[in-house]
C-alpha cells in the first residue's frame, strides 16, 4: 500500500511540475508578446508655431507690445519646451525676418537650447514667398545626418476654377532628408519630413471666395499632398522610407483641407458639379460613398489619447486642431507606441512654458 501511495505521490508531482513550466512558459510567451522588443525610440519629432518669433526689433513690428524683457522670457520659454519634450528634431514655422535677420534669430533660439540640453543643433531655413515669415528644421547632430533639403514655394498651385490666375504657397512647404541610425544596431532609416504653414484666416474680408481663405488652403493641400505622392510612388507601396508631413495647417481637422491634406478627398471634388460642397465654416459636405481611403494618418486627432485633448490652439476660449503630424499610411508601424499594438501612436501635445507661444507643440516618437 506504502509503495502504491509513494508512486501516487511521485507521479502527482511530476503532472504539478509539468503543468507548471507549461504556465510558466506560456507567461513568459505573453509578457514577450507585449514588452516592445524596439527598445526606445530613435527619434523625436516636433513641430511648433513659433508665434512671431525673429531679432526683437522684427518681432516687436508684429507684436507692438511685446517688451524686451517679454521677448526674453518668450525666447527663454521655447528653448525649455523644446527640452521639456526632448525633441531631436523641431519643424518650425512663423520664424520672423529677412535672411541675415532671420539666421541670427534661429542661431539665438538654438544656442538657448544648446545651453540647456548640452547638445548641438543645426538650422535648415526654407525659401518663402511671404516677405517676413518663413519654416525651417533645428536638428541634433547626434540624432540625425541630414541628406538634402528641398524647397516648394515655386510650385505652383492646382486650380478648382478654369481660367483663375495662378495661386502659389503663401509659403512654401520645406522639406528635409534625414538618415537615422538605429539605436545598438548598424542599421539606419531614411527619413523625409515635410513642414507646411497654409494662409491663414487673418484679412479674409480680402477673399473673393468668402470662404476665409478655406479654397486657398485647399488649393494647398491638394498640392503638397500630390507632391509627396508623385515624389515618393515607391514608398507608399514598400514603405521602404518613413513619409512624415507636419506644420500649422490654420484650419481645423475636420475642414476640407485637412481632408484633402489626408487624402479622403480631392480637390476635384468641389469643383463645378462635383459631388462635395464646403459648409460656412469650411467643412466639407459631401455625397455618400465618394470619400476615399486616406493617403495619410494624423497621429494626433486619430490617436486614442491624443485625440481627446482640446486641440493645439485657442482663440476666444474656443479650440481647434491648427497644427498636425500626418504620416504616411505605410510608415505608420514606425510610430507605434508599441510594435503589437496597431493604432495607438506614440505622439502627445506640450503645453509647458505657455510663454512660449500661442501655439502647443506636438511631438511623434518614430522607432524601428
């Protein structure tokens, strides 16, 4: 009876051991599964409106009241909320001052932040066809080997009417070539960037369309959408570089442009007996099923966090979506908070330093 129980015992712990490392390996499996094996990102990306920023003396032209004591704790507030966010790369717009002015601007700004991070920026400054504003990139030369830079502000503008005169950017969107090396890894990622910052709605008692400029930035997107896709055919079909768009749009996400911006819908669209109109407020109303699949993503307004936030800029205690980060339909696993978890991009809104400007800074994190 002894040896009956003590063969009973020994088999029972065997069935406990063996159940045990199968739960055991199947814990190990599961937290595998969910631990992100990238590791940390490469790269930060920002995007800020600087809200006027340049020299003083051309800051003040756009801002009367501005004190120098104002401008330095404005100046000051950047560069930390650059640092706060830890970006590696800045898409800037609304830098202020012709060349040389607006050089030592960016030179100012980049210093700050050199002082407060101990890295070294590098500045990129776009050509513009506006006289005083214009975008550029900072950069961090331990982050990122910049490849070329390519200016769009001669290019000329798709037109919704037969017979309109030639519209152009009010300023031209600026793109960047980056080469990114992985993080313990001989690999590197091709990386292009495209700022934009589309006319306003400032003045729009001088639009023929009484749209508030709402065409103008149509016009916009269409072409700077079209661009990238004529650009970069190949990369929307192996997904081989990473296609990131981000700026100040000066509409809302759910304008026309920024449909358009996205690729849901086409300029063509609106024009004559096309089957969408715009609402007052710039929206498009449309037929059923002529929307299309979107060509690019907002890692803002179509993430589950990020999406529940305000917007990114406030007037008169009403907020909108001005700025965006839109990446590419095929690059959007590179932005991923986590590698198994499709859909929740690794993006935010920075609120910090509110002297900085009157815009927030948006950030995506890329990882590959």
């Amino acid at each position: 009876m002894l040896k009956v129980l003590k063969v009973f015992l020994i088999c029972f712990v065997i069935v406990l051991c063996v159940k045990g490392s199968s739960l055991l390996a199947q814990s190990r499996n599961y937290k595998f599964f969910n631990e992100d094996a990238r590791g940390k990102s490469e790269l930060t990306l920002c995007s800020q409106n600087l809200e006027n920023y340049g020299l003083y003396n051309d800051s003040r032209k756009r801002m009367p009241d501005l004190t120098k004591d104002n401008y330095l704790v404005k100046e000051k507030a950047l560069a930390k909320r650059f640092a706060y966010a830890k970006c590696d790369v800045i898409a800037f717009q609304e830098l202020l001052g012709k060349d040389n002015n607006a050089k030592e601007a960016i030179k100012r700004l980049g210093k700050l932040l050199a002082n407060i991070t101990g890295r070294v920026f590098d500045f990129y400054l776009s050509q513009s066809n506006d006289k005083y504003a214009r975008m550029g990139f900072l950069v961090a030369s331990d982050r990122a080997e910049v490849l070329d830079t390519v200016s769009y502000n001669k290019v000329e503008l798709p037109k919704l009417i037969k017979g309109e005169k030639p519209r152009f950017f009010t300023r031209g969107p600026f793109e960047i070539q980056l080469k990114v090396k992985a993080r313990g890894r001989d690999e590197y990622k091709k990386v292009n960037i495209i700022t934009f910052h589309f006319k306003s709605k400032s003045r729009s008692n001088r639009d023929p369309s009484e749209t508030k400029w709402e065409i103008l930035r149509m016009q916009s997107a269409e072409a700077l959408r079209s661009i990238v896709e004529n650009r970069y055919k190949n990369s929307f079909i192996d997904g081989e570089q990473i296609l990131i768009l981000l700026g100040d749009r000066n509409a809302d996400f759910d304008s026309a442009s920024a449909t358009i911006l996205k690729g849901s819908h086409t300029l063509d669209m609106f024009s004559g007996n096309a089957p969408c109109r715009l609402s007052k407020r710039g929206v498009p109303l449309c037929q059923a099923g002529v929307t299309t699949p979107p060509r690019f993503i907002s890692v803002l307004t179509d993430d589950p966090q990020t999406s529940k936030l305000q917007g990114t800029f406030v007037y008169k205690n009403e907020y909108s979506w001005l700025d965006d980060i839109l990446v590419a339909v095929p690059s959007l696993p590179f932005t991923w908070e986590n590698y198994a978890v499709e859909g929740d991009y690794d993006s935010g809104v920075v609120d910090v330093y509110p002297q900085a400007s009157d815009h927030s800074l948006s950030y995506v994190k890329i990882n590959f």
